[in-house]
C-alpha cells in the first residue's frame, strides 16, 4: 500500500473541510458502526438462546434483526468489492467482542490483559475504517520490513497504526 504522510495528511483536511461545510458527518458513522456491532451481537445472542432453550422464536428473530443490520451496514458500505462487505462484519463482530472480553478483564483486575485486548479491539476497527475509506487495497499491502507498509514508511506502525493514526485524527465524535 503506498500511502506516504503528505496522501494522509491530505485526506485529513479535506475530512476536516468536509465536517466543517456539514457534507460529512463522520461521527454519525461511527455510531452506525456501533450500532451494527451491537446488531451483530444481538444475532449471536438469539442463536446461542435459541439454541441453549430449544426455542425457535430465538432463530426467527435473528432473521429480523439480521435484516435491519444489513439495511444499516449498506448506509456506512457504499461500495465494496469481493469480500469486503462479510470483511467489514467480522471486523466490526471481532472488534466488539474484543472490547467485551477487555471490559470483563478489567473487571477482573488484569489490567494489561485488558488494555492489550483493547488495543486490538480499536485496530480491528480502524482497520474497518481505512478498507471502508477507500485508505487501504488488501491487495497492496506487502511486507518490505516489519510493520512498514513501502519502502518509503519511515515510521513502520503497518496498517494498524497507520488506519489507528487516521481514525484518531478523521473521525472525532465530540464535535457537534
């Protein structure tokens, strides 16, 4: 993937100059993108019950709500290519069950069990945000030395990072 610092910073400002001119609310996406995690989570939970009770009510209602996950995924996908859509609801799936398994291990008292579990949660949801952006082409990604993404990434921090880096900077929920 050739992305160098100056196609980044690019990006950011006309994020920033689109915010500011209300074309794109970027934070509204990523409460969609919450919400179709929690949807995700909702079918796995009617199965499970379902299948725990042997009530088949639980397996209709994941049909519903499935439904609904698919209408609101198609508003944060536009586009996708092959496999990028059932790509984006694992990420999104993976990424809120990571955050759960952190949560109950903060709970716990294990801390860098939790805070390490809570740095792959939010890579994988970076990672949804750059594929989804159009910042990332899977096929382009090589590896030339560890975590870099070219020969010109001089900061090696690989895709993670550099999708990590984009979301902190592009998607700011506090801004009303």
């Amino acid at each position: 993937m050739d992305i160098n610092q100056k196609e980044l910073q690019d990006f950011i400002d006309k994020m920033d100059h689109l915010k500011k001119d209300n074309k794109l609310d970027l934070s509204s996406d990523q409460d969609l993108s919450i919400a179709v995690m929690n949807l995700i989570s909702i079918e796995e939970h009617f199965f499970f019950s379902g299948a725990k009770t042997g009530d088949n009510e639980y397996y209709d209602m994941v049909k519903d709500v499935r439904e609904m996950r698919k209408e609101l995924m198609h508003k944060l996908i536009k586009e996708h290519e092959g496999e990028v859509w059932c790509i984006s609801k694992h990420l999104l799936a993976a990424s809120m069950r990571l955050m759960e398994v952190g949560t109950k291990e903060l709970g716990r008292g294990r801390k860098e069990d939790a805070y390490e579990l809570f740095g792959k949660a939010y890579n994988l949801y970076s990672l949804f945000w750059g594929l989804n952006m159009k910042l990332l082409k899977v096929g382009d990604v090589k590896k030339i030395d560890d975590g870099a993404l070219n020969k010109h990434d001089k900061e090696k921090k690989g895709v993670f990072g550099k999708m990590g880096e984009l979301v902190k900077k592009a998607i700011n929920c506090c801004l009303e």
